[in-house]
C-alpha cells in the first residue's frame, strides 16, 4: 500500500463528527473542522477537501470503532474511493496521554497522529456483503426483542412483589 502524503483523524460521535488533517505528527494542516454526522456533513466534508486540493489517492482517513455512529460515513467514503482505517478506541488512545483538556479537536489530530505513527499495522475498513449486513440485523433485532419480551415476561411478577411489599397482598 502506498504511503498518504496527509493523515487524516475523525472523531466521531452520533450527531457529529471532527476532521483534523496532517502529515506529520501533532501539526494540523488547516486547523480542524466539526461536521453533521449525515449527508450534508458528508459533502461539506468533501468540499473542505477539494479547496485543500486533495485527492483521495494522496490520503487516509482514520476513526476509531464507535459501532453504528461512523459507518453511514465509512460507506460515503468508501463509496468516493477513499481509503479509511477503523481501529479500536483502546489501541488508539493507549498510545496518547491526555495532555491539558480534551475536546474533539485535539482528539482528531491525535487520530490522524496515530494513523502516521502505525500506518502498516492500521485495519483497513472494506463493506460487509449485502447478506452479512442483513444478518447482523436480523440478529439485532432478534436480541431487542428477545430484551423486550423478558422485561415483559417479568413484569406480573414484579406488580406482584410490589403489591406484597405495599400489603395490598393480603387486603
């Protein structure tokens, strides 16, 4: 694989998600860029890398694993031909001591620091197939309602443990 002329770290959250872009360590390219996390936030991303002149080719893109909140963007991506890397919260934040207050910003940069210092040994992040995804769904929903029959389940025995313990149980 090709070495990236710019890293670039996302932290990313369920509504939005923060961009830092570098090519070496702790030196952010242009500062650093909050976005929606949903399609708005996508393309305004993209415009942000056309007026820096950069082509997917020159880059990688690095997020943590945060579950559902960056795969819509792992797809966009990965749809417009850029390379991402997700790898877990613990083996990127192991690397980084929390230096003064934490926000997103800094978060981003140490991302992007972390793609740069473990390139080789970063997961590069392809889509399941079509039928793995509806399987994990199905699976998804399965364990929800297996969740909510449970608590329904429980539910008369605990009207009735309440009763008990008020001594209505006995009136």
């Amino acid at each position: 694989m090709k070495q990236p002329q710019y890293y670039v770290g996302i932290d990313i959250s369920s509504e939005n998600f923060t961009v830092s872009i570098s090519s070496q360590p702790g030196i952010s390219l242009d500062g650093s860029k909050d976005y929606d996390n949903n399609i708005e936030g996508f393309g305004q991303l993209m415009t942000w890398f056309k007026t820096l002149k950069l082509k997917p080719c020159d880059m990688i893109l690095c997020m943590e694993a945060t579950g559902v909140y960056g795969e819509l963007l792992c797809h966009y991506l990965y749809d417009h031909k850029f390379r991402i890397a997700v790898d877990h919260p613990l083996k990127v934040k192991r690397d980084f001591k929390i230096a003064g207050h934490k926000t997103d910003a800094v978060d981003s940069l140490q991302i992007a620091e972390y793609a740069i210092r473990f390139y080789d040994s970063l997961t590069i992040w392809e889509p399941r197939k079509a039928i793995v995804e509806k399987l994990k769904s199905l699976i998804t929903t399965r364990e929800l309602r297996t969740i909510k029959l449970e608590l329904v389940s429980d539910l008369p025995f605990t009207r009735m443990k309440e009763e008990k313990e008020n001594k209505r149980w006995l009136v």
